[in-house]
C-alpha cells in the first residue's frame, strides 16, 4: 500500500507541473499538513479509549435522537478498531492531500460543510445504531474530487479524477447495504454530500478557460458572413497612410 501512495504522489506532482496561469498549483504546507494532523488527532483518540478503557461509541450518530445528533460533529473522529481505522487513514491521507493541492481555494469549505452534511443525513436516513468512523469523509472527498473533474473538464482535475478511480472506484458498492455491521447510510450520505458541493463550487479554483479567438490578417479576407473579399487597394492604401500618422 505504501508503495501505491508513493506512485500516486509521484504521478501527481510530475503531470501537474508546469503550473496553471490563471491558477498556480503551489505545494503549500497544508497539502501535507492538515491530513496529517487529522490522522493523528483520529489515532489519538483511538489511543486514549483503549488505553483508558473509555468507549466512545456513544459519541457516534445515532439517527433521529436528540443526543445522537451531537454524532453529527464527533462521528468521524470514532473508530471500532485498529482495523477499521487503519483502512479509513491511508485513503484519508490521499484524498486530503489532493483537496488541499487542486482545491486549496475551498477545501476548508468543502472538509466542515461536507463533514457536518454527512453526518447529518445520516442522523436522518440512518438505521438505529450507533453510526461512527470517518467512512463518510472518505466518500465525501472521494465523490467530491471525482465528479468534479468531470463536471469542470479542467484536463489536469479530469486526470486527478481517474486516478482517484482506480484507486478507489471499488468503494462505490459499500454505498449499497452488502455488508453487515457497516454503515452504508454513512458512505451514501458522504458520497452525496460530494456529488452535491462539486455541483455548487464549479466555478471556484480550477476552471476551464473559454478560447479566445484573436483576429488574424487572414481573417480580414472575409466578411462577418465568410465570405471572401478582400480589402480593396484604396482601403489597404488609406490603412498605411492612417497608420504612418
């Protein structure tokens, strides 16, 4: 797996230089910073429940319950186990890492509003079970990234989007109830929760330019209706005499 990380990181930053004009890629502290300190802050946590013998699943959402709605804000910091945190951690990373390379602009907007959105959806639509994990920011930025490379049809953020595929394409199905104990409502709520903010900032950071047409001297053989008629001599001899004033 670390080896996939190193590739996918490495592809990233030599297909993406050199920079956009309209848009400079900078390698800023925050692309490595924030999925890091996230990470840590979720082992953390993990950490003082099996070292203290705290459990914090009661933390987690639990649907349509007055105290299950404070979930919402702590349910991506929760885990069940070492195994269930491990698998969430590494695409956590790599998908952070690239929100904050090609969406620096909005990736804080997308992180909270994205993160409150999911797990209030699933506070509604959710089973009455106790809803933890940072599945739903997973499938938050998973769907986010994706759909919005497509949406904008900026060549570098459609590369970014298949790669996010291949890695992580296999995800989509665990959206579907398929397998017991996991919460689906959670995958779901994120992975609609991205569709829905790549739709609403389309137009902030990366975007494709519209062509510019520049007028050329062989466009000045046509008319506005294509057809051909060149300048006459008079005109072409008045031309130089107004230029040379």
């Amino acid at each position: 797996m670390t080896e996939v990380v190193l590739f996918y990181f490495g592809y990233i930053f030599a297909i993406f230089r050199p920079m956009d004009t309209d848009y400079n890629l900078k390698l800023s502290k925050n692309v490595f910073l924030i999925p890091t300190l996230y990470i840590l802050c979720i082992w953390l946590i993990y950490w003082i429940e099996i070292y203290f013998g705290y459990n914090f699943n009661k933390f987690g959402v639990y649907p349509r319950s007055l105290v299950g709605f404070r979930g919402v804000f702590f349910t991506h910091f929760i885990h069940s186990d070492a195994g269930h945190l491990f698998n969430n951690s590494i695409p956590l990373f790599v998908l952070l890492s690239s929100l904050f390379f090609f969406y620096r602009d909005t990736a804080y907007k997308i992180l909270l509003i994205g993160g409150f959105f999911t797990g209030f959806i699933t506070w509604i639509i959710g089973r009455e079970s106790y809803h933890i994990g940072a599945s739903g920011i997973v499938y938050l930025l998973f769907s986010f990234v994706f759909f919005s490379g497509i949406i904008k049809k900026h060549y570098r953020l459609v590369a970014l989007s298949f790669i996010v595929i291949f890695l992580y394409g296999s995800m989509i199905w665990y959206v579907l109830p398929i397998k017991d104990g996991m919460s689906w409502e959670g995958h779901l709520s994120g992975f609609l929760t991205g569709f829905v903010l790549a739709i609403l900032y389309r137009k902030k950071g990366i975007v494709k330019q519209e062509h510019q047409f520049t007028k050329t001297a062989f466009d000045e053989l046509f008319d506005e209706h294509g057809n051909f008629s060149p300048p006459k001599e008079d005109d072409l001899v008045n031309k130089e005499e107004n230029e040379g004033v």
